[in-house]
C-alpha cells in the first residue's frame, strides 16, 4: 500500500540538487521581486483558521490563496505519484523512459515548490496521498494513472484560470499558470505517445476548435480525491 504522509521526505538527492526554495520563481522566469509581491498577496489573504483541519477538512482559503492552495493540492499530488515512479521503476522500463520520467518528476516538484514558495504562511500542509489502486510495478498500470493525472491538470489549470484576480499580482499569477499548464500539456502528449503512438492530441481532450477541455475545481476534485487520503473542505474550492 503505497501512502505518504509528506511526500517531499521521500525524494531522493538527486532530485533538483542545485535548485533552493528562494529562487522557484526566478527559475520560472521571473524576477526575485515577484517573490515578495506573492508573499505579501498571500498574507493580505490569511485564512481565519490558517488552514488547519476543521470539521469539513483542510481549507485551502479564499481569493487568490484558495486558487493557489488547489494548485498547489493537485502538483503534491503529481509530484509524490512520480517520485514513486522514479523510486520503484515498473518492470522493464527503458533507460529513456526512466530519464523522462525523472524529469517530470523534477518538474512536479519545481511547480510544487513554486506554490509552497509563493503561497508562504498560508500553504496548506502537505498532503497524505493514497496510490494502493496504482500498481507500480506493471507499465500500464503506471502510464494510465500517469495519463490520467496530465489530462487532468492540464483541464484544471484550464478551468482555474477564471478564478484567479484582476489584479497586479494576480496577473502574475495567471502569467505564472500558464507557463506551468504548457510544461504539464507537454507531460500530457509524452505520456500518451507513450501508450498509443500518435493519440497526443485525441478529441477526448481537445474539442472541434482546437482547445484544450477546461474542468471545474469541484470536478477536478471528484476524480483526484482517489489518491489524495488528506480531507479537504470542498466549500472553499474556487467557484
């Protein structure tokens, strides 16, 4: 049964070894400055509970602290299935695909970084996911969850994007956000290439014009909630 408590623990040292926690954003493109501007936002935002669990679960918060803790929810999510991939590698994966599959994980957990970073004081704790469904010692097990979890961040970055402020920083936040859902569309195409040569851009996940599908964050949490073991208080998911 494979359940982690702090996934971040389970890394091992090769993982992003000459990247700190103080330079995420720089190495997202953006300025040190940002840092501070995303801090303070974060804080102007404090939920009243700081976050702790309720009777409903873990409140992700309100504003652009709530679209930022679901953010952050669905990349420790992506982050702890790779780092067991890498940890456990299925029978008879290739050297080319474990060197891929270790930079996925690296880049799951430069995005979950990025939102712990930003988000500060008001970050929800980190998550205790359940993968006991995901057999990671057969292939298809492996590439259909790893399937499964690009196509749906790819629609919930797609889908969150609405939520997210007018304001100075939260454009910077949506600037942000699409930077990561075009590294995690990548992340989408190897991984059903890899399971049907040719089917990275399927009409089950881009419609007649061309677009990728959006998914609401309540929707997105319905299929994720499988893995993730942590409660979380669904009011306070962006709508």
């Amino acid at each position: 049964m494979h359940i982690l408590k702090n996934p971040s623990q389970e890394e091992g040292k090769e993982v992003m070894p000459n990247l700190q926690r103080r330079n995420f954003l720089k190495y997202l493109g953006m300025g040190s400055a940002l840092v501070t501007a995303a801090t303070m936002a974060a804080s102007c935002h404090k939920d009243d509970d700081n976050n702790n669990m309720g009777g409903n679960g873990v409140s992700l918060g309100t504003g652009d602290v709530a679209v930022l803790n679901y953010a952050y929810a669905l990349e420790q999510l992506e982050a702890a299935f790779y780092t067991q991939v890498v940890l456990t590698p299925y029978a008879g994966i290739s050297d080319t695909e474990l060197d891929f599959f270790k930079d996925i994980r690296n880049h799951e957990i430069g995005h979950r970084e990025f939102f712990k970073a930003a988000l500060a004081a008001n970050a929800i704790a980190g998550l205790e996911v359940n993968f006991s469904s995901i057999d990671f010692t057969k292939r298809d097990s492996v590439l259909a969850t790893a399937k499964a979890f690009e196509d749906l961040g790819v629609s919930a970055y797609n889908g969150a994007g609405q939520y997210i402020s007018s304001s100075a920083t939260g454009l910077v936040y949506l600037g942000l956000a699409g930077k990561i859902v075009s590294v995690e569309a990548r992340h989408a195409a190897y991984i059903r290439d890899l399971i049907t040569p040719g089917s990275f851009a399927d009409s089950d996940v881009i419609d007649a014009n061309g677009l990728d599908k959006a998914r609401a964050p309540i929707d997105v949490y319905n299929i994720a909630k499988t893995y993730i073991k942590t409660k979380i208080d669904t009011n306070t998911l962006p709508k």
